[in-house]
C-alpha cells in the first residue's frame, strides 16, 4: 500500500476554515494508531479520484474531503483508545481481504503475537462492555454452528473465526459485525504465522460455492493449511460448513444489536453500538447472556455489561 508524506496527504488547507485543527486532531490520533495513517491516504485518493471522474469542481472536491475527514475523526474519537488500535490492525492490510490479490503488493508477514501478549490484549479489549458483549454472541451463536467432529475436526476454531474475520470487509467504525470480529481476530492470533499464499488459498475455499469445486482439486488442498489435512473428498463439507459459519457471524450480529437495544444504559463502547436501531433481545436470549456474565464475571466487561440491562 503506497504511504505518502504526512503533509501531503491532507485536503487543500484553504478549502475548509477548520482545516488545520482537523490535521492537528488526525495528527494527535495517528500518533497512537500509525496503523491508521495508509488507510486515510488511500480513501482519500479513493475518495478524490471517485468525485474527479464525477466532474466535480476541484475546490468542492476539497471541500468534501474536508467533510470526510470531520466525519471519520468523530468515529474514531468515540471509541476507547485501544478499540481504535484494534480497528487499525484490520484495516491496516487491504490484500488480506482480497481472494485474488497481487502478492507483489503486499508488505512482509504479518508477525504473530507470542501467546503471553494475544491473551494480554484479548483481555484489554473485552475490558469494554461492548466487546464483552460480542464475546458473548460468539460463544451464542457462532460457535455452535462450527464443526467439532467428523471430517473437518482438524480445522481449529481459530482457523474459522479467522476466515470469518478475513471475510468481512474492514470498516472505520464500530458496528456490531465490527465488535464481533475484532473479537474474533483477538481469538485467532495463530493464523498470521501461515503464508500468505497459503491464507488467500484457505480465504477463496472459505467464500467458494458447491459449483467451484472443479479442476485439480488436489492442487488446491496441498495449497491450503497443512494441518488442516483435507482430500477432495472433503473439500464440498469444508464449503457447506463455511456458509453456516456465515449464518453465524451474521446471526451473532444480529444478536449483538438487539441485546444493545434492550440495555438502559451504555457504557463504553455500547454507546456506538446503539447508533443501529434493532428490535429489543427476548427474554430467552438474555437469559443467555446472564448465564455467560455468571460464567466470564472475571471480566470487567461483563461486569458493565450487567449494569447496563
């Protein structure tokens, strides 16, 4: 991903009055995320290049983008300092979510953390109330629809939380989808030691139909996880067992929103979360969620999470 200078990547300063005080408080943010700093040159000259093919005005151009930033600055100021940290580690690498990328543009191996620092920052993030409550939609309803046995018993739980993870698309904000996998990526740190050869051949069986299973099919199972050890035979339960774990992550997030719409307060994190309107939780799927606080109490997280219903 190209990085330009810091000076050169901002807006025409005289397009917008609050133009300086934006770039000191972008500037004050991306000290603690550097992470940030290549995903907001690139949606910048996305962003540019987009109005420039639309004919726009070059002053409204700059203009709007002055606007963008405003916006995108006021969601990453709501969050608690190490959420926006763990949002610019998903952004930070674009080609992680592409099934097709050009492995010539992409930096060096992601360097995985040692197990002492994964479960250090597992902890940091479900510190907040809404991460906790994003753990717990896992534990509702994702994990359930993973597979445990049977043939596909060496893919690990890691291994699905981060395909689902890599799936979806990275976005500046915190929506429910968003909570729940940053959690999954803080509950997938193994991932990042395979190749990224091997990850993008694992992300495209992951996102395959039924009808895609054609060709030399070998090839494609000596590409993927060694540890995985599956044959062809196999490769059409990997596919089905892939789409129910979408189910999953779509169903946790659905979840997710309506136990933040049936809370009376919102601490934390939850306070972003509630900016998506959903009907209240039932009284079933909170007693769910009564029964895990019971059983992560240790976690301060869940701790407000209490407070909050």
């Amino acid at each position: 991903m190209r990085r330009m200078r810091p000076e050169s990547m901002w807006p025409e300063p005289g397009a917008s009055p609050s133009g300086a005080e934006l770039v000191h408080r972008w500037e004050a943010l991306l000290d603690k995320a550097p992470r940030l700093r290549p995903w907001v040159d690139q949606m910048l000259g996305r962003h540019r290049l987009r109005l420039q093919e639309s004919g726009a005005p070059g002053f409204e151009i700059e203009q709007t983008l002055w606007q963008e930033l405003a916006h995108w600055l006021a969601d990453f100021e709501a969050l608690p300092g190490f959420a926006v940290s763990a949002i610019a580690v998903t952004l930070e690498d674009d080609g992680a979510h592409e099934v097709d990328p050009d492995f010539s543009t992409i930096a060096a191996e992601p360097v995985a953390a040692s197990p002492e620092q994964a479960v250090g920052e597992l902890e940091t993030l479900l510190s907040d109330a809404a991460f906790a409550l994003a753990f717990h939609c896992v534990d509702a309803r994702l994990r359930p629809r993973l597979p445990a046995s049977g043939e596909l018993a060496r893919v690990p739980e890691s291994d699905w939380f981060a395909l689902l993870r890599a799936s979806a698309r990275p976005q500046p904000a915190l929506t429910s989808q968003v909570a729940i996998t940053l959690v999954l990526h803080m509950l997938s740190p193994e991932w990042a030691r395979n190749p990224a050869t091997c990850r993008h051949a694992a992300l495209r069986l992951f996102l395959a139909r039924p009808d895609d299973l054609r060709g030399d099919l070998q090839r494609l199972c000596s590409s993927l996880p060694s540890h995985w050890g599956l044959e062809p035979g196999q490769l059409a339960a990997f596919v089905a067992a892939a789409g129910r774990a979408r189910v999953g992550l779509a169903d946790a997030s659905a979840l997710c929103a309506r136990i933040v719409a049936s809370a009376r307060a919102h601490p934390g994190g939850l306070a972003l979360l509630a900016d998506s309107p959903a009907a209240p939780a039932s009284p079933e799927e909170l007693g769910a969620l009564f029964r895990n606080v019971r059983k992560y109490r240790h976690i301060g997280g869940f701790q407000q999470l209490l407070s909050a219903l």
